[in-house]
C-alpha cells in the first residue's frame, strides 16, 4: 500500500516541469507546465505576461543537445518536442518579420520587433552599409539614452557601446556626430519608429541565415525574408525570389532545392547542401511556414486582426543603456523589464569567444541566372528605393559573416586565424552567447577574462577547437555504437531464424518444403553427422542431471 503511494506520488511529480522562457530584453519568464501541455498554452502565458496581442509574428525558439535550432510547435506537447531534460530553456523571438514593421498597431509589439532588430544588427545577421549603419546604432542611442547632453556624454562616449559585430572609431564618431545634430527632440518611440523604417529597406531586413554550400563547394547563407527566398555570398545577394515564383521546396537528406518559375515560362531549379540532415529538414520546415505565412492570406488577414485592437496601449517601461563593454548585449547590462516584471530576471550574457567567418566569395550554384524586374526591397511609406533589376546586389561593405553562435544551424568549419584578428580588432567573439541564451548551458568563455591578454584569447579559441573535435569524436563513437548494435540485432535474427528452421525440419510436420529439405544429401549430412550426436549428448546431460536430482533427494 505504501509503495503504491509512493509511486503515485512521483508520477504526480513527472507530471510538472519548469520551463524558462528568455525574453527579447534578456530577462526571463519562469513557469511549471504540465507533462502534456502543448506549445500553444506555453505561448499563450508569454503573451500574457507581455500584455501581447499581436503574437503571430512571434515564436518560441530551442536549441536540441546537438546544438540544432527548432521552433517549437503549438499544436504539439513541449515535453515531446524538447530531447533534453527538463528543466526547459527556450526564447522567445520574432518568427516572421512584419512586411512593414511602421505600420503594427501597438507600440509594445513595435518596441519587440525593435528589440529583436537591435540584436539582429549586433550579431551580424542584419547586415548593411556604413552609411546605413551609422543611422541605425545613432536611433538606438536616441531611443534609450535619449537627446545629447555635453554633461553626461563625454567625448567618445559612442565608443562605449558595441552596436555591431565590429566597427571602426570613424564609425563611432559618425554615429556620435548623427546622434548630437540630426536627432534631437525625438522622443523613444519616434526613434524607434524611425529606426524600424530605415531597418525594413536594408536587403537583410527579416534575415535568419541558414549556413550551405552550393554545388561548387562555395559557403553560402540561405534566408527567407517577408519578401521571397534570399541566398547571400560574400557581401553580395546572388539570388533573389519572391515568394509568388517559389513553386516547390524539397529536401532529401543534406540536400535542400527550391524550384522555381518566373516570367516566360523560364524554370529555375536552385540546390543547396545543409551541414546535417537535422539542419536541412528545418531549413525546409523554415521554409514551408515562411511562404504558407507570406505567400497566402495569413498576412494579410493577422494585418486585419491587428487593425480592430481597441484598448489603451500597454505601458513599456524602457531603460537606458549602461555604458560597459563587459557585456556583449546591445545595452551592455542588465535592462529593466520592457513590460511588467512579475516572475523575472535579468540575464547575464556571457562575452563572445568567436565569429563564424565566410569566406569573400561571389560564386554561387551554376544554374541559369535569376533576373527581377521588381525590387527585393519594399516600397516604405517614407521613402522609396530605386528597383532592382540584377540578381546580385552589393549588400555591404563586406562580406555577410554572422556569428556562427545565431545561426539556426551548426556549422562545421570555423576559422581561427580570422576570430584572432577580430577580436584585435576589437570584434566581440562568442560563439556560444546565443546558443547559452537558448539552451542554457554554461559557458566556457566564463572561466576568465577573454579580453586581458592575447594569450587569455588563444587559449580560449583553443578550447573552443578542442570542443568542437570532442563533439566529432562523439559524433563517430554513436555512429560505430549504432553500426555495432545493428550487426548484432541482426546477427541474433538470423541465429533465431536457423534454430526455428532446424526444429521444423527435425520436427514430424508433413509440408512439402520440408519434406524437399530433408531429401537433400546435405539435410541428411548435417541430420547424421551434427543433430544426432548432439541430441545424444544433450540427452545425457540431462539423464546425469535428473539423477544428482533423484540423489540428492
């Protein structure tokens, strides 16, 4: 009776699990589900707690032991979906980017989209000019330290903040010079705004790059945009669809197409190869949901839901940034919370420890080339950009290179040399910061200071080689384990099949395919020669040990 107490008890425990939730501002969201809950309750709490109705254009996001990104499914179990233990650590982000992020209805979903723009520009995957740049990181400063004031911001005092992956100091005093003359009097939300209209016409607007190589071997990054399909080389965008032409989306182990049909009839067949096969299946998966989401009514219907919100707009509380460079988030310290803070915390991002580099290359997948006569980049209400009618455009200055550590798949190559020169350079290098964010695991880069000496950085790169060769070296022992255990499952099949067809053959069932065995000199060889000695011996066996038995009694 106890013990069925007892284990009642623990199934009732199995039954809840913790789940933390990390948020755009880096503060988390803390909750116990049930063991059946699915994805959408868990999203339904977040929103909650964020005072959010316009959540399609979000999602939940996790990281699996093997360091492969997924978005988690609402109309599944999290305790199903989720291959580590609980308790769960998941983010929450921006999923599908508004076409037109100026025109959403509430600020507090504007000011997220902000936030997850803001870190998009930090981490390299939104990616764009100088000149661009400098606007851009100059509406952060407006937007959460506010208008200049000689006392409170020293000379260099834009130095004190990283914006981007790296940056130059004529960068910085171009961003100080755009900060103190052309933005004053712009309130947080006006910068904001401002800076989500420049954001939206950037050729990476919206980008979640999915590292691949082409045909020819040439590293390249596949993205799926509000717009269409994007494949980005070197600091160029060699192919552009919209999403009206993609026709098909297809994968087959490590291999990713898209097909394609544009004005006259012209067919475009475009291949890809993933890192793995996990990182293929959700690029594909990546892509179904981001052209069921912008290709069909789904946009334009969440634009009509959000146009009959009716109720006062939810208060956001704001922060300034804390100028430090110990902390590689935008505001480089813990913020307060961008909405009420019951159940959370500020989080500690660890510092970089490396870039993912991609090699300066405009090759792409030899197949017929793509022509548009329309622009890859929207018409904006403020200001409109001239038609692109070539299939590469110059994105940047340099070549598109976000931190392998926000990439939604693993990458196998990493260059050391090139992460040694960045962080020279002053360059932050993690390439854990984000996975951490997701998947919650402790950092290497934690255990000293990266930035004190050259030797603190070697060493700390170096520990990041031999991470990733021990991650190898574990790749090939499951898959020799796995070789091993096939072989023998197969080996105790076929010696169970033998031992069944010698008792039906010795055995007196009159079949004809039994009857034909038996006839043949090698049954009559193996009956003669093997069974009946061993029958004989096996009978002796067992009358020696019925009789120590009987003795014994």
């Amino acid at each position: 009776m106890l013990s069925r107490f007892m284990s009642g008890s623990i199934r009732n425990l199995d039954r809840e699990y913790n789940c933390t939730v990390r948020l755009l501002d880096d503060t988390e969201y803390t909750c116990t589900i049930q063991r059946d809950a699915k994805g959408q309750y868990l999203f339904d709490l977040i929103c909650h707690h964020l005072n959010l109705l316009e959540k399609d254009y979000f999602g939940i996001r996790y990281v699996d032991p093997d360091k492969q990104r997924h978005w988690l499914e609402f109309t599944k179990s999290i305790s199903k979906q989720m291959k580590s233990q609980p308790p769960f650590t998941m983010c929450l982000r921006v999923k599908f980017y508004p076409p037109d992020p100026a025109a959403l209805k509430e600020e507090i979903t504007r000011y997220l989209v902000f936030l997850q723009i803001k870190r998009d520009l930090y981490h390299g995957r939104l990616l764009c000019k100088t000149s661009d740049a400098a606007v851009l990181a100059a509406y952060i400063l407006q937007a959460e330290i506010g208008d200049y004031d000689p006392g409170k911001h020293p000379e260099g005092y834009s130095s004190k903040f990283q914006f981007f992956p790296k940056h130059s100091e004529k960068l910085e005093r171009r961003i100080a010079e755009i900060h103190k003359t052309e933005l004053m009097g712009q309130t947080p939300e006006t910068a904001e705004l401002n800076f989500l209209r420049k954001a939206q016409i950037l050729e990476t607007y919206g980008v979640d790059p999915h590292p691949c190589k082409d045909v020819s071997g040439n590293p390249a990054f596949l993205a799926f945009t509000p717009f269409g399909f994007v494949v980005l080389q070197g600091n160029k965008r060699v192919h552009f669809l919209k999403w009206n032409e993609v026709t098909k989306l297809k994968f087959e182990g490590k291999t990713f197409h898209i097909y394609a049909s544009q004005k006259e009839e012209k067919k475009i067949i475009l291949t890809y190869f993933a890192p793995t096969p996990e990182a293929c299946k959700h690029l594909w998966k990546c892509g179904v949901e981001n052209q069921a989401f912008y290709n069909g009514r789904v946009a334009k219907e969440v634009m009509e839901q959000s146009a009959k919100i009716k109720r006062d707009p939810p208060e956001i509380h704001r922060a300034g940034l804390v100028p430090s460079r110990s902390c590689p988030s935008i505001t480089h310290g813990p913020r307060l919370s961008s909405v009420p803070r019951t159940r959370r915390r500020a989080v500690h991002i660890s510092i970089m420890e490396g870039l993912e580099s991609l090699r300066d290359s405009a090759h792409s997948t030899p197949v017929r080339s793509v022509s548009h006569g329309d622009s890859f980049m929207p018409r904006s209400r403020s200001q409109a950009t001239e038609a692109c009618g070539s299939s590469e455009a110059v994105i940047s200055d340099e070549a598109y290179s976000p931190s392998d550590s926000v990439l939604p798949t693993p990458v196998a190559e990493h260059s050391l040399e090139l992460a040694v020169s960045r962080q020279i350079n002053g360059a932050p290098c993690s390439i854990e910061e984000e996975k951490e964010s997701e998947a919650g695991t402790p950092s290497a880069g934690e255990a000293g200071d990266l930035g004190a000496d050259s030797r603190a950085l070697v060493s700390g790169l170096g520990t990041g080689v031999g991470l990733s060769s021990l991650g190898e070296t574990e790749q090939v022992n499951k898959f020799v384990l796995s070789v091993l255990r096939l072989l023998l499952v197969t080996i105790g099949l076929l010696f169970v099949l033998l031992l069944l067809l010698i008792i039906l053959t010795e055995s007196d069932l009159d079949i004809a395919f039994l009857r034909d065995i038996r006839q043949t000199p090698e049954f009559e060889q193996f009956h003669y020669e093997y069974f009946c000695p061993l029958r004989r011996w096996f009978a002796c066996k067992l009358r020696w040990v019925g009789g120590l038995l009987i003795n014994n009694k």
